[in-house]
DNA sequence: TTTAATTATGCCAAATTCGACATATTAAAG
DNA sequence: CTTTAATATGTCGAATTTGGCATAATTAAA
C-alpha cells in the first residue's frame, strides 16, 4: 500500500527524499503533505459551498483559473501562501483553518 | 497606530495592496500576516524550548542559518511552506499547530 | 576588556512558483 | 447529437524563493 501511496505522490511531482528511497516517507514528510492535501481539499470544498467557479476566485486573489485548478488538485508547484490566500479570500478565518489541522472539521 | 504598523509591515518587505492605499489592510491581508507571524513565532519559540541553535535547524531541514533567522524575524521572504517544514522538524504536529491558529497555544 | 558562539543582514545564481495563455477534457443543458 | 460552461493540463517568461556564503551585530563567557 505504502509503495503504491509513493507512486502516486511522485505521479503527482513530489520529490520524495533520500528516507523514502526505501518505501517510506518520513513522518515530517508525511504531516508536510497531509496539511497541504487537508487545505488544498479545503479550498475546493469551501469555493463549491459559496458556488464561486475556479475563475471567480483566481480574479478575486490575483490568480489565474489554471493555478486553482492545480492548487485544488493538490499539485506540489502551489505554495502554502497562495492557498492561504486564497482560503482567507473564500471568508475562512484563521480559527477555521486551526481547526481543519486539528481535524476537528470533516469537509468545512 | 494603524498608520505605525503599516510603516513597519512595509519597512520588514510587505507589499501593502491597493486596499491598504488608504492606510488600512484588508482583513485577508490581516490574517494572512496573522497566520505567518503567528508560525513562525512558534518556530522561535519551539527552537528555543529543544535548545537548538538555527544552525542545526537549518541543516536538519536542508537550509541555511540565514534563512531561519529570516523565517524567525518574519521576513515576507520566507515561504508558509518552509515554516510548515521547520515547525514540522523540531516535533510539533499537525494538531499543535491547528491548536495555534485556534489561539488555544499562547507560545507552545 | 577579549574571545567565542549565536543571531542578523545583504548579496548571488539556481531553483521554484508565479500569472498568463492556449488548449484539452469534462459536465451540464438544450 | 451540439453548445456552452467549467475544470484540467501544459508551456512560457517574469517574479519570487531558495541555499549558500560573507560579514555585521549581538550575546555570553572568560
């Protein structure tokens, strides 16, 4: 299962290091991807809650529909930054946020 | 005191949209700055707490002293990314920092 | 004080991320 | 089916972020 989860990482970009290099990622690396997936997932969720298309939002933080698509896709060439803003953007507040990475909210 | 904190956010790098021309950030601009402070505040802090010199911080995590130094003055310069990276090695997990932006962890 | 250790600041070229644009692919509606 | 809206994928040059390095500045210990 592991050796799948890897594939399908590296399929998706992500450079697995020199740890992984035998099947497993650390547990650092494991938490780094987990939250990028957790906000990324936030973001697509949160946009179909207020029924905003990927355009809308790219205009209102600056960006381009491409880039959310990739963002909502959990492409690794997106940063932390721009998913942020592009939570705030979408009326999440930080409380909100925290409380995703506590996993004490599903979906949001 | 608004128009102060702006002068400083500017002097550290910040770009200060359009919409803080008229001396006020946006509150997305507001808990964006927020949410960077408030890490890499806690990458100081849990440095200090496993008596780690940024040094070893840097090489645990494949950067440089100068860097954290950076991450830890709150340059703009710093990516969310590298911050989730650091705050990640030095043992804090997903949870304590979702507890964070909560504002349930006064320093951790 | 002097010395050593740590942290802060500035610059560089390389790597990454950016917005943009074009163009598939998919989904929904007619 | 065709049309249209929405999303996905790929590429480009520009902008940003990177690690590394030099060197101040600060702090702590002697």
């Amino acid at each position: 299962m592991d050796k799948k989860r890897k594939q399908q990482l590296e399929e998706k970009g992500f450079r697995v290091g020199s740890a992984a290099d035998f099947l497993e990622l650390s547990p650092e690396e494991e938490a780094y991807i987990d939250i990028r997936l957790d906000i990324s997932n936030m973001v697509k969720s949160q946009r179909a809650k207020r029924g905003w298309t990927q355009e809308q939002l790219a205009r209102a933080i600056g960006s381009s529909q491409s880039r959310i698509a990739k963002l909502e896709g959990g492409d690794p060439g997106i940063s932390l930054d721009l998913m942020i803003k592009a939570l705030l953007r979408l009326g999440t507040s930080k409380k909100q946020i925290g409380k995703l990475l506590e996993g004490e909210l599903e979906a949001a």
